[in-house]
C-alpha cells in the first residue's frame, strides 16, 4: 500500500499537461486551439499547455507533440481535449471519459492515444462527409463549448494543485 500511496503522490505532485487538439483552418476543429488559448490567454493556468491557435496540435504534427510529453511530462496528469462529432440531439454537449483520447478518429486516423482524462466537445452531427461536417459546425457553439471547457480544465487544475 506504501509503494502505491508513493506512486499516487509522484503523480499528483507534477503540474498537468493539457493537450488541445485541433485546427484553427476547420471551425469544428477549432475547438481545442480555442481552449488553449483561453487557458493561456485569459486564465494564465498552472499547466503546460499544448495546442493554441499560434501553435495548434494538429494531425500534422501531433506524433512530434505525443512523443516530446512522453519524454519531458513522464509522470504527469495528461488531460487531452478535442472535437468530436455525435448523434444530433448531443451537438453541444462535453464529455468527459478516462483512458485517453484516440484524436483524428473522425477522418479515420490512426493517430497514438494520449492522455488520462479526455473532455470531448461535440461540435456537430457525424455523417457520410465528417470532415465536411467539421466545416460546417456553427463558430458561436464552438467558441461557447470553449469557454465551458476551459472553465472545467481551470477548475481541474486548481484542484490538482491543491493536492501538489
């Protein structure tokens, strides 16, 4: 029970790392710079932050990102957020699972998962065309679910902290 009261304690005692993955070019993919912007930007948050509008986490680059956290973040809480598509009547809604996000699913990548906690913003209806539909989600939702979204991370961190 010591090594894993010890082990717990290494693990909350590093500050978090939060992966927002995504593009500004594609509005529904926007959602995760969104959030790491507001992060940074608005609530300066004890974190290390990936993934803003000026360096966006995104399915070019995400490899590069996923194994630089790996190497330098050994150890820490990984909270990984993104897009994703759903069933019409859940557009709007965050979800929040364990286990690590799987980013790019979508558009059928087969991209590493990353993370611990995994908030997902649904930002549109899935359909034959994903990517289309990504396109076409509404700018005022996503922005909406961004400021959500960042205010759930800010409230997550503050309680990681309290246990540091």
């Amino acid at each position: 029970m010591a090594i894993f009261n010890s082990m717990y304690n290494d693990f909350l005692s590093k500050k978090p790392v939060i992966v927002c993955v995504g593009t500004t070019s594609v509005v529904g993919d926007s959602l995760g710079p969104k959030v790491g912007d507001l992060l940074v930007y608005r609530y300066d948050v004890d974190a290390f932050v990936y993934g803003k509008s000026s360096l966006p986490v995104n399915g070019v680059n995400y490899d590069k990102y996923i194994s630089h956290i790996r190497k330098h973040h050994t150890d820490s809480v990984i909270i990984a957020i993104d897009a994703c598509l759903g069933a019409k009547d859940e557009i709007g809604s965050i979800k929040y699972t364990f286990g690590g996000l799987r980013a790019g699913a979508a558009l059928n990548k087969n991209l590493d998962k990353i993370g611990h906690l995994t908030i997902l913003g649904i930002v549109a209806e899935r359909c034959a065309n994903n990517l289309e539909a990504l396109m076409k989600a509404e700018r005022t939702l996503v922005e909406e679910m961004s400021e959500a979204i960042a205010k759930k991370v800010i409230s997550l961190t503050a309680a990681l902290a309290s246990v540091r």
